[in-house]
C-alpha cells in the first residue's frame, strides 16, 4: 500500500507512487495525469503534429500505437513537459501472414480486417467486415491470429521494469477485447443483430476470442511479474444515450466472459485492470465493479447521466477509480483556456477527495482541440489537483 502519512511523504512522492496511491483509494500529493499512457489518452496524429510544434519540440516521425485508430505514441520530451504519471508499453504485435499496411489509406490487421480511410475521414474503417455473413462452420476455417507467439513477449518485462525504475506507472497495453473484437470482425450492426436474434451465433464467436486470449492474458501477466501496474483491457458497450445491449442481455451473454478475462489478470499479477468503454454505461458500472474493473475509462461526461460526476463519485466511488472525464466533446475543442482550466477544477471537485481519480481527456484528443488547451488541461491538474482538494 502507498500511504500518505505527511506532508513530506506527498513531495517525495513519484509518479508511479501517485498513481498507486490514488488506485488504493488514497490521496497522494496531487491528482494524477494520464496523457499518452494508451491508445485512449494520447493525441490524434494531427492534432499531434501541432501541439509538438506549439511546445517547440521537433521530435521524430510518429509513431503510431493503432494507426487505423491514429492514436500517436507521444515523445518522450512531450510526455515530460505535459507531466503524465505513466508511460505505455505493449508486447509485439501478433503473429499474422495477413498484418500490414497495403497502402497509404489501407492497411490489414492480424484478424483479417481490412482497414481503409477514406477522403476527409480521420480514421480508418473496415469496409467489409470479414465474418458478416460467416457461419458458425465458417469458425472452424478462418485464420485466427497467434497471440501466444514468443516474439510477443521479447523483452517485454524488462521494458516495464525500465519504466517503474524511472518513477513512471507501466501502463500494459494488453489489445484484449471480447465484444469489441466481435463487432469489428462481424460488423457493428449484424453482431447486435445476432444478441437479439443469433444468440448461438454470437456466443460461438465470441468463444473462439476468448479461447485466445485467455492463454495469452495469462502469459502476459506471467512474463511482465510485477512490472505492470496498470493492465489496459475494454469493450465499447455505450451509445451516446445507453448501452448498445439492454444491461439484462450484457449481464446474460457478454458479463460472464469478460468475467473470465478480468480473473486472469487479477489471478496472475497485480496490476491494477485499466477497463476502457465509451458512451454512456451507468447501468452496466455495478457489473463492471463486479467482475474486477479496477479504473474506468473514459468517463464520457456527454452522455447521458455520465456528465454527473459528482453523482458517479457518490454511487461508485469507494468500489471503483475513475480515468478521463475532461470533456473533449466541447470543451477542449471549442473553449477558451479558462473554460478548460474551469473544467478541470470541476471534475477533480468532483471525482478526486479521498483518492480514486486519474485526470485525462474523455478519450484520445481529437485534432480540433487546439494546443493551448491541452498545455492548459495538463497545467490545471497540477494546479488545482493538489491535495488536500479544495
């Protein structure tokens, strides 16, 4: 445990001791940040571009943690001027014949996607799912991908170590998802057709996810030891006004899976479970609680009854961390830097008194937001996030 006993004890905290403090439910010196520590707290690719030139940091190409996504992997020097707590790895990709980029606008994953982007569209999309009109024979003959190949896990753990021996929380990018994993192969509307109608279907597919990732779960916990502090893992259950199932249809055919990913982590490290899900998922959070969920990510305060975080803190609060709920819908790209500095006193009011809250953008900052507001988000949460809130 990572206790705070004085004001001493807060200044010589370091970043990876904030972060574990605050998950433990506990105060630490100030609110955590979390930018560029995953795909979900970085920066869009162009948006990317200027904010490193605002900050007169020239850096290198981008690196990319999911460009189909363009989630950028920040520099170093960036992540150190913006003061983030932690710092991203992430195993090899999977073993694939099918990976890679086929052109400038396309490019094909290990599962057999293929992604294109399309003029004026800043992310990439499948086109063509590749299972939307498989059947549960077809299973048995896809390609399914090698998550478990050992070039996954070279010299994964002493890449965490590298980050906990610099004072940073390791934050594990695992890329596991059940639900998630479902839609893109099968395509967004005939896989919430199959819950309503196809169940065997459904339930079939989502079998063949989980009988991979669960050994691969397992090995990453085994090769990272105590390394990882944080384990990122989701499933984008939300729509901007509810669940994209009824909450009695997730806790029938989706809860009890993702049950079994989240206990491979508990059970094989102690990583805190990092569960990241758009939208508006307020019925479903005691479910997460549940099943392990440790920090919920992104906390999107425009959706629905999300945008009470003082009412989330009250409900949820003693059972569950929060990561994200500066707004990124209108806030950061539309208002001025008083009105972020606003926001963010606003949701540390809110979510951060006794611990429990890590300060990010709601998601990856889009490309509209413009630099002084991501320089004035980062600055308010040393500002404002001191301990004791006030």
């Amino acid at each position: 445990m990572h206790k705070v006993t004085g004001r001493g004890c807060r200044e010589a905290m370091t970043s990876r001791d904030r972060v574990l403090t605050a998950l433990n439910h506990e105060e630490p010196d100030r609110v955590p940040l979390f930018i560029g520590t995953s795909g979900v707290t970085s920066v869009l690719g162009p948006g990317y571009e200027c904010l490193k030139a605002h900050l007169g940091i020239k850096g290198g190409p981008i690196q990319w943690i999911a460009k189909q996504f363009q989630y950028t992997w920040l520099d170093e020097e960036v992540m150190e001027r913006l003061g983030s707590d932690g710092r991203p790895v992430r195993p090899g990709p999977p073993l694939s014949s099918v990976a890679g980029e086929v052109s400038e606008t396309e490019l094909a994953d290990a599962w057999g996607c293929h992604w294109v982007r399309r003029p004026g569209v800043p992310y990439y999309e499948v086109m063509e799912p590749p299972l939307l009109n498989a059947t549960i024979d077809d299973l048995d003959r896809y390609p399914w991908p090698d998550l478990m190949h050992p070039s996954r896990f070279d010299g994964l753990a002493a890449r965490c170590k590298a980050v906990q021996d610099a004072g940073y929380a390791t934050v594990l990018m695992s890329g596991a998802m059940l639900f998630e994993q479902a839609y893109v192969l099968r395509g967004v509307e005939q896989c919430l057709m199959d819950l309503a109608g196809d169940e065997e279907f459904y339930l079939a597919l989502q079998d063949r996810i989980k009988r991979l990732a669960l050994p691969y779960l397992r090995e990453l916990c085994r090769q990272v030891g105590p390394y990882a502090d944080v384990i990122c893992i989701g499933d984008d259950l939300g729509s901007q006004d509810a669940t994209l199932m009824s909450p009695a249809t997730y806790r029938r055919l989706i809860k009890p899976h993702e049950a079994e990913l989240l206990a491979a982590i508990h059970e094989n490290s102690k990583a805190k479970v990092f569960f990241h899900s758009c939208g508006n998922v307020y019925d479903v959070i005691g479910d997460l609680i549940e099943i392990g969920v440790d920090l919920l990510n992104p906390v999107q305060v425009s959706a629905g009854p999300m945008q009470d975080t003082a009412q989330l803190k009250r409900d949820f609060g003693k059972r569950l961390s929060f990561c994200g709920a500066i707004d990124t819908r209108n806030v950061l790209p539309r208002g001025t830097t008083d009105d972020v500095r606003a926001e963010v006193r606003r949701r540390i009011r809110d979510l951060a008194p006794g611990g429990g809250y890590i300060a990010s953008a709601v998601h990856c900052i889009q490309s509209d937001v413009p630099p002084e507001n991501v320089v004035a988000m980062c600055e308010a949460v040393r500002e404002f996030g001191r301990y004791p809130i006030q």
